[in-house]
C-alpha cells in the first residue's frame, strides 16, 4: 500500500511513497481480526495470445480439513512403475518442488509479514510430511521493489534517508544483486527487516533442503522490512522478473527454478498491481510468463495469493481509502490473475489474523498438482 506524503515532500519526491518526520503517514489497523476466507479460484482461463484474461467466477469457499490432523499425500507415481533415471522422466508424479514468496516490502506491510512468519512453520512441516519422493524443495523470497534505498537520494534533501536512517547519503550502495528487481532476497535492509545475512547453506539466493534450521532462514528472509522508497509496488513484476532466467536477474537467481519440478508461487500485498499506477504487464502477460518459466506446462504451476478481499461478500477486509491506512484495497487485477489459474490459484485475505489455514488447506492444490506432473525427459 503506496503511503501518502504531505504536499511539500511529494514536491520533492514524486516518484517516492514513505513515511518520514514531518511527512507523517497512517498505519494500518492493527486490530484486525477474522478467520481466512479462502477457496479455490475458478474461471475460464485465458487464450494464449490475449492481452487481458477472461472473465472469472466467484472464488469458492474451501472445504478445509474440518479439524482433521492428517495431510494429503503426494503419490508420487504408481506402484511398480519404475523410473527412466534419478530425475524420473517421464513417470508421472513429481519429486521436486520450486517454492516462491512475493512479498509487499511497503511501509504497511509489519502485521502481514509476521503473520506469514508465523503460518511457514506449519506449511513446511505439511509439506515435508506429506511429500512422499518429493522431498527435494527450494525456497525463495522476492520483495516487490528493485532495491530499498533507490529513492532515498531524493530524501537526502531532508538531510537523510528518513524512513531508512541506516543509509549514508551519498556512500551507501546495493549489495550484490540488491537492486535487481525479481532477485532472491538475502539479506533483507530498511526499516521494520531483518537487516542481517541470512546466510543460506546453499550458497545460493534461495534455500534448499540442506539448510539445519529452515524455519530460522525463512523468518529471516521474508522480513523484508517495510521500508520501500519506490511507488508503486510491483509485485507481479518481481515474480515475472524472478523466473524469467534472463539478464542479470538470471544470473542473481541461478540454479532456483528446475524444469523437473513443479512451481508454487506466493504473493502477498495490501495493493492491486495497477496499471494505472505504473505497473507494467498485463494479466495475460503475467499468466504467460510463468508457463514460459515452465516450458509450457501450465499444469506445473499453483498460484496462491493473499490480498484484499473487498470486492467479496463477507469480506475480512474494513472498507475504507486504503490511502488513509487500516484497509487492503480491492485488487481486480491480481483476483483476475489468480482466477485464471482455475483450480491451480487459491485466494486467501490479507486481513485474515491468520494464514494457517489458509497454506494448509492450500496443500491439496499442491497435492493434486504434484500427482498429475510428468517431468521432462531427459
């Protein structure tokens, strides 16, 4: 969610949104409450070559596990078959999983990190439970701005950074692949972060199984703190920037995404990815990237989101400017996006106190979407 500056800083920082003394901004409601309201999307999905994706149903309630402690299973091929190598080309059932945070890193963002903090560790232990062959998994957290600090010259007019008072004028510069938008998160900076290494055991800017202490790496990554200086957000560009393979976002994120695995996506953010903020891309064009990621196979990927949820009966979400704090806007571009995906996007809200239920429930999507994957020869 974009925050509002005072005339006399937005004079000077027009392409900037971020709270500083003198510059006041709202917060968000912190006293927020509510179960998730999650389901699956359904919708008609796009033609490839269109420029926008179709029309959408109403996103369905999910059933839930109604208290029930067992978690699916992912069968991973049929009894007796036997697999053409260790990578298992051609036997159906996949035995790799490439997860992805997109994270909102904006300055309204503390309450919903935390919250998908507190939700990972039940996630990744259904996950690792109930993965029967696929237990090999990488994991990477992408934030929705190319670098933290990339407005905060224009700040420096005030004599400092403001929101992000660690940065030097003139003498602090990006890290290794930090301002790459779409790269893997590292070592998260700026207000409200982690602000240390997080010192993946991979070496790489994504996690994997070798990692003693998972949980700890994640909580570390996804702080990505809330001290963005660029508007708008971008979070679908991040997620199309992180899997492209191309350029320098490529090479920062090498060795993430593996043709033999199937792709789990997670955005999260407060704000509809609006064009008419400056967002580039289109629901179609988002949609197709990711099938390009995968060489084509759309039945490879799953789609979760957590936003707003306003435009549904019952929503979570207060009504209200989201401008003003407190609420999630309405967000018809990402629900379109999610909605595209049929039966492989699950939405949840971003005001939801929780988001248990959200990722477990979310775990038979994976399931299913596991059990029907046909890895590539080869």
């Amino acid at each position: 969610m974009r925050l509002r500056l005072p005339a006399p800083c937005l004079a000077l920082t027009s392409i900037v949104a971020v709270a500083a003394p003198g510059c006041s901004t709202t917060e968000r409601d912190e006293n927020m409450t509510g179960s998730a309201s999650v389901g699956p999307t359904t919708g008609s999905t796009a033609s490839a070559g269109d420029t926008s994706a179709g029309s959408s149903d109403t996103a369905a309630s999910s059933s839930g596990s109604g208290g029930e402690t067992s978690g699916p299973k992912f069968d991973v091929g049929d009894s007796g078959e036997t697999a053409g190598g260790d990578d298992g080309g051609g036997q159906m059932g996949c035995k790799k999983v490439d997860f992805l945070f997109v994270i909102d890193n904006s300055g309204s963002m503390a309450e919903e990190q935390s919250a998908l903090i507190a939700s990972f560790p039940k996630f990744i232990e259904a996950i690792k439970s109930t993965l029967d062959m696929a237990q090999d998994y990488h994991i990477m957290v992408v934030d929705t701005d190319a670098w933290v600090y990339e407005g905060c010259e224009l700040l420096c007019q005030f004599g400092s950074c403001l929101v992000n008072p660690e940065y030097v004028c003139g003498q602090t510069q990006p890290l290794e692949c930090e301002d790459v938008l779409g790269a893997g998160v590292t070592y998260p900076r700026g207000m409200g972060a982690s602000n240390v290494d997080c010192m993946f055991s991979s070496g790489a800017r994504y996690m994997d199984t070798t990692e003693q202490d998972l949980v700890g790496k994640f909580s570390c990554a996804a702080r990505v703190g809330t001290g963005s200086t660029v508007d708008p957000e971008k979070p679908m560009e991040a997620m199309v920037a992180a899997v492209s393979g191309n350029g320098e976002v490529g090479a920062c994120n090498q060795g993430f995404l593996r043709d033999d695995a199937i792709l789990v996506v997670t955005f999260i953010t407060d704000e509809d990815d609006d064009a008419g903020d400056g967002s580039n891309g289109t629901v179609e064009g988002w949609r197709q990237a990711l099938i390009a990621a995968k060489n084509g196979d759309e039945n490879a990927i799953v789609v979760l989101g957590l936003f707003g949820d306003q435009d549904l009966p019952n929503a979570i979400c207060p009504p209200g400017d989201p401008n003003n704090g407190g609420v999630a806007e309405p967000s018809p571009r990402l629900r379109q996006f999610l909605d595209s995906w049929g039966d492989h996007g699950f939405f949840g809200s971003i005001c939801a106190s929780s988001y248990d239920e959200f990722f477990l429930d979310a775990v038979s999507i994976i399931d299913t979407t596991c059990d029907d994957f046909v890895p590539p020869q080869g």
